[in-house]
C-alpha cells in the first residue's frame, strides 16, 4: 500500500485516536509479510486482502462486519438445486471423485459456486469425519513474522500447521493460482516430502492453465493437485438455473427477514435473461431488483432478475 504521506498504520492509529471504531481492511497487490504485520500489529486492519483476490474475499469480510440488520446475503455450504444439464453433469463428478481419495481441482470464474462443490466432495468423502480447513491462497493466513533468526520458512512453518490440523481431513485451497512461487514451492515440498495424510481440493481461476503452460505456476505442482477436475461453467452460459437461483435466495432472504415468501413473476420468468452475468453468488439475481411500480401488496411481489446491464455487486 502506498499514500502520499504517512504510512497505513499510522492511518490506522489515527482513526484510534479520533475515535473512529469502524473494521479496516488492507488491500494490498502483494502480500509482504513485514509490511502485513505492521498494519495487522496491535488490532490494526481486520484483514489484509490481495488485490486479486478482492472480489470475492472483500464481500465475505464485509459479511462478518457489516451490522445484523444489513449483513448481506452468503452462499451456504451445500449445493443450491439448479436444473442444467451442466449442473447434473457436475453433481455426477461430484459423487465419483467423492468415491475416491485423490486432489481435485474446482476450475471456474470468480462466484460460480467453487467452494461449494469442493466442501461437497468433502462431505460425501470418507473424510468428511475429519477437519477440513479453508484456506485462501490469496489472503494473510499464510504470511507472518519474518525471523531472520529462524532458518525455516515462515510460510513452511503455517503451511505445516495447517496440514497437521487437517491431519486425516481435507484442505481445501481457495484461489490457488494466487499462491506465489515461494508459497507453490513450499507446498509441492510438503506433498512430495512430507505425504501428509490429507486431500487437498483447491479452487482456481480458468487462468490456472495458462499459468501452467507459461510456467508461472509450477507444473510438477500443479499435476499433483489436479489428477482430476471440475470445470463449472458461468451463469451466462447456464441460463436455465437464473430462475431456480433467484428462487432460492427470495427463499432465503424471506425466511432471514421474517416476511412472507415472494416470488418471481411469470412475466419476469418468461422474459430474456442475462447473457453476461459473471459468477453466481454475488451478482444478482440472488438478491433481485423488485420493479417499484409492479409491486403488489402482501406476500406476492414481482421481482426482476439481472440483466446485461445490471451487475451491481452485493
């Protein structure tokens, strides 16, 4: 992070001294451990979050600290029911790999539901008695203190607890592209060296393959992780599941709020639906927009889902 005068901590220590109470989260391109720990030192910044990583990451923290009355609507763990082929075909992969005990590899855009399928293998695994640990490959949990006393790695040293934790489970790695050599390297060290027993299930950008084959993730790692796949396809492409989606967040979000169940118009059900939506989770249709001039009063209202023009974020 960089600022004209000044440092982010003594930003930070500014808005201590002037009373400001509200949570801080660091945005950083690169997560440079002696410049974390100085923001993170002494109830700094709530979180540090590596820019490419900030879609998705951004949203979960703000969940954690947004206030009760207008904390923003998660995916859950489990599977949301959708009607496409493509889905059907995934929850078929889902229930093979699950059978077995190797790495998989979840590819698919930014709030395509990656982590859910993955948390699912898991839980149809039998290893779904163990831990299983998340880990995001593109946060602070992997940095800490440099000790130049200390000649092991301070990311070797997390990575190890991490595994030790999970001990019989599974660790799932959100976001792996985002591992940095340093980090690719100690991890292929751990798997080919140490052969912990535990499955990893990473999640990853489509850009993963490119990375391969340009050599900025490792190979040799990266067949290790992905002896088998997923590839999730965006919404754009899976039209079909817009509607089911949207029904089952209005579910949702009636039951959180203690309101009478809405419902999607037919009209809305028949019109064109979004063909440039990314992801899933954070863009709507699962919180839809109602047509203030369409709505009726009581439990029946109508709603309209996203369209080409309407991806405003969550």
């Amino acid at each position: 992070m960089k600022f004209v005068r000044g440092t982010a901590q003594e930003l930070i220590n500014w808005q201590k001294t002037e009373g400001y109470g509200f949570p801080v989260v660091a945005i950083v391109d690169n997560l440079n451990p002696l410049d974390i720990a100085d923001v993170m030192k002494d109830g700094g910044a709530v979180n540090i979050i590596q820019r490419p990583a900030m879609d998705k990451q951004l949203v979960e923290t703000a969940g954690r600290y947004a206030r009760p009355g207008r904390t923003m609507l998660l995916l859950p763990d489990e599977l949301i029911p959708r009607q496409s082929e493509a889905f059907a075909v995934i929850e078929r992969a889902i229930r093979n790999i699950s059978a077995t005990d190797v790495n998989a590899v979840i590819f698919g855009e930014c709030g395509s539901g990656k982590e859910q399928i993955a948390k699912e293998i898991y839980r149809l695994s039998s290893r779904s008695q163990k831990p299983c640990t998340v880990i995001e490959a593109g946060g602070a949990a992997l940095v800490g203190n440099h000790d130049p006393a200390n000649l092991r790695s301070e990311v070797l040293n997390r990575m190890e607890g991490y595994f030790k934790k999970a001990d019989g489970g599974t660790i799932i790695i959100k976001n792996v592209q985002l591992l940095n050599f340093e980090k690719q390297s100690v991890l292929l060290h751990i798997l080919e060296n140490e052969h912990p027993n535990v499955r990893v299930i990473c999640t990853a950008d489509p850009e993963l393959r490119r990375m391969v084959s340009e050599k900025t993730f490792r190979p040799n790692l990266f067949y290790i992780l992905r002896p088998v796949d997923v590839t999730v396809p965006p919404l754009r492409e899976v039209t079909e599941d817009i509607v089911p989606l949207s029904d089952y967040f209005l579910t949702r979000f009636s039951h959180r709020r203690e309101q009478h169940r809405k419902k999607l118009d037919a009209s809305v059900e028949a019109a064109p639906v979004a063909r440039q939506c990314k992801g899933i989770e954070r863009y709507r249709p699962l919180c839809c927009i109602p047509f203030k001039n369409r709505c009726n009063i009581g439990s029946r209202h109508q709603f309209q889902p996203v369209g080409a023009g309407c991806r405003q974020r969550i």
